[in-house]
C-alpha cells in the first residue's frame, strides 16, 4: 500500500522535473507602437525592425503596431513594456488611454522614442509619465552631448562627450521628478527658440510614475541613427533597462476605473433651475431651485415633494441658492439656506429646522445678511460649505457690471459708476460681496468669528473674510481632512488678452490653505495684472503690482493696501490651455465639487482610486474631472471622469452615505425649467 501512494508520487516529481528542463522559461514581451495622426516620421519601418533584432538578442519577443485598438486591458496583460516609437499627436482615445494607465499602475514599463514627446497634448497623465513635451526644434545639425550619470546602464558604453548629428528636440517638462542620463550641450550648436526649463537641456531621462517606470530617449530623428553603433546600443540598454523587472517603483499604484465600472441613474428630471444639493444622512436629496423651491427627494418611494417655498427676489441672478446641512444633522436637523430677500435688498444666510419632509419656516434664524445692489447685473455666487472644524463658508459674488468692461477690469471710478466698479465690492475690506466668508454657527443662533481669517483688526476689514478677491465663486468645498477650500470661480469675457488693458479672460479652480486675497479684479489666473483704466479718458494709469495691491478707488470704503495677490490653482482660457490642456476650449463656467475621501461615507463606495482626488468640473463644456495632488497639495495632474457621459450643465455634485456620487444637471437653456435638468446617481459597480 505504502509502495503504490509513492511510486505515482515519485512519478509525479519526475515528470514535473521534465516539464522544467524541457519547457522554456516565459519569455518578456515588448509592444512597439508607431502610430501617428500627424507627421510620420521616415525613420519608423526601419526602426521596428531594430526593436525586433534588440529584442531577439535580449531573450524578449517584440510585437509592432501601429493600430490603437491595441491598448485594450486583455492585450495590454501580456505585455512586460510598451514603446512608443516616434508617435504623433492625438494617438489614443478616452478607454484606450485608461487601458494604457492601467497597465502602468499594474508594473508595466514605458518607453518613448524621439517623437514620444510629440504625442498627446491633451492627456496630462500622459504628459507626466513622458516627463515633458516637444515644443519645437532647431535645423537637423550636429552638437556634443553630455553623459551626466556614465556608470548607468543605458550610458556606461558612452564617451564622456558624445558628438553626433541629429533633431534636437526643446522639451517644455511638465513633471520635476524625472533624473536626466544625457543632456546636450548648447554652446555647440543652435538650439533655436530653446524654451527648456533650467540651465540643464536633457535629453534622456529615467523616472518612474504611478506604479511603473519610464524611459525616454529623444535623439533617432535620422534614419542614420538606426545604424549607428553607439545609439544602438544605447537604445538596447534602454530596452533591457526597462524589461529589467527589478527597475519598477516599491509601491503599487491604484488601477484608473473604466468608465463601464459605472452606473449613472437619472432619479428626477425636468427641474427649474437646480442650484445646490445636500445629501441627507438617511439617504434623502434636498435641493434648490433659483426661483424659490426647496425640493425633496426620497430614495425609498423614489418620489419628488417640495419641503419649503421661499419668497425670493428672482432678478437678475438673485434667488434661492446654496444649502447645508449642520455637521451635528442628525441629532439637532438643522439645515442653512442662502436666499435672496424679496423686499429688503440683501441676500440671507439661515438656519431652519428640517422634519424629515418639510421645512418649518418659523423655525428661521438669520446668520448673516450681505447687502447688495440690485439696479446693475451681476454675480451673486451663493453656494454654503461646511468645513471639519465647524465653520460655515458662503460664497458671494462681486454684483458688479461687467458689460461695459469690453471683458476685461470692471474698475469704472467715474461718478455715478458705482455698480461698474468691482473695486467696491470684491477688492473693499469693508464690503461682503466677491468673497468667500467664513462664520461658526453656535447653537443659540449667534454666529463666532473662527480663527484665522482674513482679517484680525475689524477696523481694516471685515471680520467674516476669509477669501476675497473674488468675481464669481459660484461653487466651493471644503477637504475634510485638511480643512483647505476649493471653489471655481467665473471669470470676465475678453478673448484676447490686451495691451492696453490686460490679459484675455480665465475661469479658474482656486485653492486656499489659509485666507488670502485672489485679486479681482486687479488680477486674474497665475496673478496676471490689469492696467489701472481710466474709463472716462480711455488711458492707462499703470500696471497693477500683485506683490503689492493697491485699491485707490474712490468707492472702496476699506483698506487701501491689499495682501499680496495669491495666483490660481487652476486657470484656462476660452481657446486651448497650455498649462491646463484638458479643458480644451469652448465656453467657462468652473464649478469645484467634492475631495473624495471614503471615511467620510458610511457604505461602500469608490474604489481607492479616487481617494484624496478633487472633483471639479465644467458647466458650460459639460465635462466632470478628476484632480491629482502630490503629498503637498500642489496640483500633479487632470485626467476625465466619465467623459463619455452625456452631461447637462453639471450645476452641483455631491457624495451620499451610500457611496453614490449624487449630480445636480442645471439643463440647457438659462432661466426656465429644462426637460434635461435633473438630478443622477452615479454608483461604482464593484
């Protein structure tokens, strides 16, 4: 009996043996891709045969492709590196882009070859696992190039000098972490409008980035180079550097979503202007509509009721706007709504008390009241936050004119101008409009003043400041964790940008880790100046200086000396953004939604990827986007939410206790109820 359980045994450890000594081990496999939709460059053929023979002589199988559909989540799985090999322009859509993310944050490795740089201006991730982009280049010529790291793999067969002829690219880098193997010396040949960054030119750069490594190579413009002995091997060295599976970072990136991982339900629709949303703890949705309607959803009947109707004045931009529920919501079922008065001419931040379908309006106690003007458009802002400490946030817009300011500072000091001078509001200490403020509600209904705002003297600026400088902060958050604000703000209308009067107009995402001024309207975007007009004699007075503002109008009744200006966080124009290319170009209204943070929500919810992940979006490009900080908060890179969503002016977004991420859709035409204005649920499918 013991004789027959061990002879299969044994037969079974001498097949397995067999099996080992007779089966190759896995090989590593390499895609090479060459597609371009632009300019093709000759070199291409002759260059995927080089990559076949390299990857022969390193044990590798190497496939070429010059068709997208390739990057698909299967096909991608069997590959160990990916090539791109002199690629051009827009290569890859939406899905084949998240494919190709995917396989990088699964420990996959990339490689770009010359025209690499030259690719994808409109993919920040992109631009971030390249390390920098083509700007442009110089005539075909010959230069010395410096090995600055000689024991590295990929450089260890290099002279210490390197002279050859080649297209010399000047690369805008876009990401500060990548470590140069080769750079060029530009006091050897004509390096043309050269616009590199430092006084460093490199060429060949390692890095790695989310959860992969990237090595990219910028010489092989000539068909010459691909016999060349010295760039051979060097692009040989490269290969092996990449497949080399020890050459991957420690940590493990999140994988991106696919878009199909998502389910988006429309819940109501056929909406009057929505304004903001809350989501109530036990699932339920309030929501305003400008002309005075607090809307209840509830999910359990999947029916509509309206909980309150506000007498509000309804010209302009005037009406019922921003809503909050108290942090305490389920123990004292306070709600604050910000409305605009019918007969007194202010618009109002209140408390009510909810009973779980109506609001009890005698239940009103009024917070703060922000006196306005009504005879001029524009801007009321009007959207309300909470942040971890407590504190409530109310945005307001600058109820400025901006019509008679040809879009660009509507800064009018002539007698009688008043409602044409955001000088007045936006930038005055004294005044509460083009703000951001900040107050703490106390139980009796009084208001506190938080540490930190913008002003500690009340004799220099009103103590409720937090951010000002504002024209329009139409929508704001607050980061539970780090307690710092976000809002995007809409900007003027100038499509160009002047020599007169300043620069063309921006939409920004601001972000505000301590109170600070933001400039308008002496300022806009990375704290571009305005000329001081003298609207009455059409001539300038001279620039403003964003180190040191100065608000000598004669309708600003505060401070003349102003903080220093803080730049954007994020700024597009109406055309093409080269800072910010995702945006694209169209219409602007910048809308800032929620830090996605799952310990804030009670069920299961989006995956991991999106933790510590700012939302914003736009409402007039109908686009929702996701923001990647580093561990400092600076912005990293952008990338697209669901973009293949049919959107209708996403007007406000926010994430339930179910993990569903709840959309406001304001609908197409401005001003009257919209068959499309809705309210969505988009819930992650695990």
């Amino acid at each position: 009996m013991r004789l027959r359980t061990v002879i299969p045994l044994a037969g079974i450890i001498i097949l397995a043996a067999l099996w080992f000594i007779v089966s190759p081990p896995p090989q590593d496999r390499v895609l090479v891709f060459s597609h371009t939709s632009s300019f093709r460059h000759q070199h291409i053929p002759v260059a995927q045969q080089v990559f076949q023979r390299l990857g022969s002589e390193l044990g590798a199988i190497v496939d070429t492709t010059e068709n997208p559909v390739d990057f698909n989540d299967e096909n991608l799985a069997s590959y160990d590196v990916v090539v791109f090999l002199s690629t051009t322009g827009d290569v890859l859509n939406d899905s084949q882009q998240v494919a190709f993310q995917r396989f990088i944050q699964s420990g996959g490795a990339y490689m770009g070859i010359h025209a690499a740089s030259d690719t994808e201006y409109e993919w920040p991730w992109y631009g971030q696992l390249v390390g920098g982009y083509f700007t442009d280049h110089p005539h075909i010529q010959e230069a010395s190039l410096d090995i600055l790291l000689p024991d590295h793999p990929v450089t260890k067969h290099l002279p210490a000098q390197w002279t050859r002829t080649d297209e010399w690219y000047n690369i805008r880098f876009v990401n500060a972490n990548i470590t140069p193997l080769i750079s060029i010396d530009e006091t050897t040949y004509d390096p043309g409008n050269d616009i590199s960054e430092g006084d460093s030119h490199p060429l060949v750069w390692e890095h790695f980035f989310d959860g992969g490594a990237s090595l990219y190579i910028q010489p092989g413009h000539t068909i010459e180079s691909w016999s060349e002995d010295a760039y051979l091997e060097m692009v040989k060295s490269g290969l092996q550097r990449v497949l080399d599976p020890t050459n991957r970072p420690e940590k493990a990136a999140k994988l991106t979503p696919r878009e199909s991982d998502f389910t988006r339900e429309v819940l109501i629709d056929n909406l009057n202007e929505p304004m903001e949303l809350v989501a109530l703890p036990d699932g339920k949705v309030l929501f305003t509509q400008r002309a005075g309607l607090l809307r209840l959803y509830n999910p359990e009947s999947s029916t509509t009721t309206t909980a309150a109707e506000f007498d509000v004045s309804y010209a302009l931009e005037d009406g019922l706007h921003g809503i909050a529920a108290d942090p305490n919501f389920i123990d004292n079922n306070w709600l604050y709504l910000y409305y605009s008065d019918a007969e007194e001419t202010l618009n109002r931040v209140s408390r009510f008390t909810f009973d779980g379908s109506k609001l009890d309006m005698s239940s009103e106690v009024p917070l703060l009241e922000v006196p306005t003007q009504r005879v001029e458009c524009c801007h009321a802002g009007g959207s309300l936050a909470f942040g971890p400490d407590g504190s409530l946030y109310l945005s307001t817009g600058d109820n400025t004119n901006p019509f008679a300011s040809d879009g660009y500072s509507p800064s009018d000091e002539s007698p009688g101008r008043a409602p044409w001078d955001a000088q007045g509001t936006s930038s005055n200490s004294m005044d509460l409009r083009g703000k951001i403020l900040r107050l703490r509600p106390m139980p009796d209904g009084s208001v506190v003043i938080p540490e930190g705002n913008l002003f500690l003297d009340p004799s220099e600026g009103r103590p409720e400041i937090f951010v000002m400088g504002n024209r329009n902060p139409f929508r704001l958050s607050v980061d539970s964790k780090t307690g710092w604000l976000y809002w995007g703000e809409i900007g003027p209308d100038a499509s160009d940008p002047s020599e007169e009067r300043g620069p063309q107009g921006y939409d920004e995402i601001n972000q505000a880790r301590t109170a600070g001024y933001f400039g308008w309207p002496l300022f806009i975007a990375d704290n571009k100046a305005y000329q001081d007009w003298d609207f009455a004699r059409e001539k300038g007075n001279g620039w403003y200086d964003p180190a040191s503002p100065v608000n000598d109008s004669p309708n600003n009744t505060g401070a003349r000396d102003l903080p220093p200006a803080q730049p954007a966080f994020i700024w597009y124009p109406y055309g093409k953004s080269v800072e910010f290319p995702l945006f694209k170009e169209g219409g602007r209204s910048a809308m800032a939604g929620p830090i996605f943070h799952a310990e804030d929500l009670s069920a299961s919810s989006f995956p991991d990827y999106f933790e510590g992940k700012l939302f914003v979006y736009e409402w007039m490009r109908n686009q929702i986007y996701l923001v990647t900080m580093d561990e400092s908060g600076a912005h990293r890179y952008m990338e697209p939410f669901l973009s293949g969503t049919t959107w209708s002016r996403p007007m406000d977004m926010t994430f339930g206790q179910d993990g569903s991420l709840y959309v406001l859709e304001y609908g197409t035409a401005w001003n009257i109820q919209n068959e499309d204005a809705r309210l969505t649920r988009i819930t992650y499918n695990r």
